[in-house]
C-alpha cells in the first residue's frame, strides 16, 4: 500500500465511524506487518495529527522475528495507541515446528513488559495438537493470557476419530489445570458463555463483524466486506456477486438448521467467509467441525462446572443459575456421544 493510499483510507475510517461505535481499531495485517515498519510509522503519525475525537488504536500481529532495537524503542513510545500482538504456538519443539525455527528471534520479554494484557495467538497444526496443554500451560507461565487458538487451521479434518481422541486427552489436562487455578482466565477456546445456550429463542445475530464491524482495505485501498470475501480468496466475478449482497441482513447469515436444532449454536464460532468458500453462501455453515465444537463444549461445561462446586462465590450471580442449565443439558446431549475417547 501506498502512503497516499494510507491517508486515503484512514480519512475514510474516521469519517464514517459509526454513531455507537465507542472505539475505532485499525488492524494491520500481511503476510508479516513489521515488514512495512516505515509505512507503518507514517499512517500512525497521519492519524495522530489527524487528531480525531473518537479513541483510537493500531493494531499488528507478528511474529517477532523482524523486530529490531529501533523498531522497539518506537513501539514502546507509542505503545499506549499501538498494540503489537504476538504469534506464538508454544515451547520452543512446537513453535520451531510449525514457524520455521524461530523461537530463539522472538524476544518475549519485549512483548510481556510493554503489552502484557495483550493475549497471545496460537495456531493449532496436526503436529501440536497432541501437545496442545503444555503449549497452553507454557504461555500461561510465560504471563501471557491465550487470545486464540485456531484449532481449525490446516488441510485435514479435524472432525477424524483420531484427532478427537488426541484432543479429548488435551482438554482433559487442561480441564484439570484450569480448575486447579480458577482465577486464570480461560483460553479463547474454552470460553465459552454457556448461559448463552438458555436463551431461548436465540438471537438472531451474525457472530463476526463481516461488513459492518470489520471493514476490510486492500493494498489498492479497495473496500471488501472483512479480509476474507477479497480477491485473494475468490475470483473477480465471485467478489462482484459478493459485493451485492445486504450485509446488514441478519437473515442472510443464519443457517436455520443449525439455529432450530443444535443446543450450543451461540456458542458454535463460524467464519461466515469460509462457509461461503465452502458452500456457496452465508446461509449453511460448515459442518466438518460440528465434534470438534461439541467436544470443546463438554470441556467447557466440565470446567466451569468444576469452578462453581469450589468456589461459588466467585460466581456472576445473573448468569449463575442459566450456566449450571446449560452444563447439564450439555452433558446430557453430547456426553454418550464421546464416551469411547474419554
């Protein structure tokens, strides 16, 4: 992307904010961001003298392999409205395994000491799933929380009986190291609110922000609905279709099977871009995953549960007596179904 085209598509953000939008984000992403670190530094600064009278923040996720001493001096300086985020799949065996060897580049200790609230990403291979507690457990000691952990990335099928039995004995450990300490928060993955699962009807919502939360800018400062539905995922013809469809229509984003029929549907994270590619539309999720989803809940259910028997008191008293439905009905409904890998 070009600095003109930069400025252009900044202007265009504060400019349009929505009215109840309390905070903008301005997410950069590649390939690897730091790679462009001097546009980087002129967008930031355009938006700074800008001045806009809503709250704003930059937002990166790298690797860390690229960062230099200049890089963190400025980062630090601005690291109150500039947020660098940090890909990191766990020790040093996995990480090296899945990210070419490149723990040792990583300094970690420049991301904990100026971004510690900052949760860290992980990605999930073949090859670390069957190491995924001690990589969760190792973030945790390094003082990092776990922001994500995209179980879903690579060309297999998770929904396999092998690859469910390896990950119920993952979160089997983990079920008992997160119990063992309850103040932890819990990784993206196992936080689930299942008080959801009691609300009857459920809502009627999309759960990402395609085209309206999440505006997506191409390096031609090109506007696409999120990063996914752009030209590096489908052809010109397909995004030309893609861009006439009313983003704003809920009911273009419910798969009315999944809504009526399956007990964890709010819970049950989709990427609505991916259901497309898969699909051919927004209105049938992708369903390869469905026990994968189901499992994850169990553990979910098994955690929480587990925290109130220990120490109730800690316990959201409005959501207290919904979450304790939602455990039981979904141990009722999925637990005979994963009784040979437990």
């Amino acid at each position: 992307m070009t600095f003109d085209t930069a400025k252009k598509v900044i202007d265009w953000i504060f400019q349009n904010v929505p009215s109840n939008m309390k905070e903008v984000e301005i997410g950069l992403i590649g390939g690897e961001p730091l790679l462009e670190f001097k546009l980087i530094k002129q967008m930031f600064e355009y938006a700074r003298q800008l001045n806009p009278s809503y709250p704003y923040l930059f937002y990166a996720t790298t690797n860390g392999t690229l960062l230099t001493e200049e890089m963190k001096v400025w980062f630090a300086q601005n690291k109150r409205h500039f947020w660098l985020g940090l890909s990191l799949d766990g020790d040093m065996d996995t990480h090296n395994h899945n990210r070419s060897n490149s723990f040792n580049k990583i300094d970690i200790d420049f991301f904990r000491n100026n971004w510690k609230e900052q949760s860290i990403k992980m990605t999930l291979s073949d090859y670390s799933l069957k190491h995924l507690a001690h990589n969760i457990k190792f973030v945790h000691s390094l003082g990092f929380l776990i922001g994500g952990v995209n179980e879903f990335e690579g060309d297999f099928n998770w929904d396999k009986d092998e690859y469910i039995k390896d990950l119920a004995a993952q979160l089997k450990e983990l079920s008992t190291f997160y119990v063992e300490n309850d103040t932890l928060e819990l990784d993206q993955m196992l936080n689930l609110n299942l008080h959801y699962c009691e609300r009857k009807p459920f809502e009627r919502k999309k759960w990402c922000g395609i085209g309206d939360g999440a505006i997506f800018f191409d390096v031609d400062g090109q506007k696409y609905p999120c990063p996914f539905i752009t030209p590096m995922t489908f052809s010109r013809e397909q995004i030309s279709k893609l861009q006439e469809i009313d983003y704003k229509n809920i009911d273009n984003f419910i798969d009315e099977d999944c809504y009526n029929n399956c007990y964890i549907y709010p819970i049950c994270r989709t990427c609505a871009g991916a259901c497309y590619m898969t699909n051919g539309t927004f209105k049938k999720r992708v369903k390869s995953k469905c026990r994968t989803q189901k499992l994850i809940a169990l553990f979910a259910a098994d955690i929480q549960a587990k925290r109130i028997v220990k120490n109730p008191e800690s316990q959201d008293k409005k959501t207290l007596r919904p979450t304790i439905d939602a455990i039981k009905k979904i141990r009722e409904t999925y637990l005979d179904d994963f009784k040979e890998f437990l």
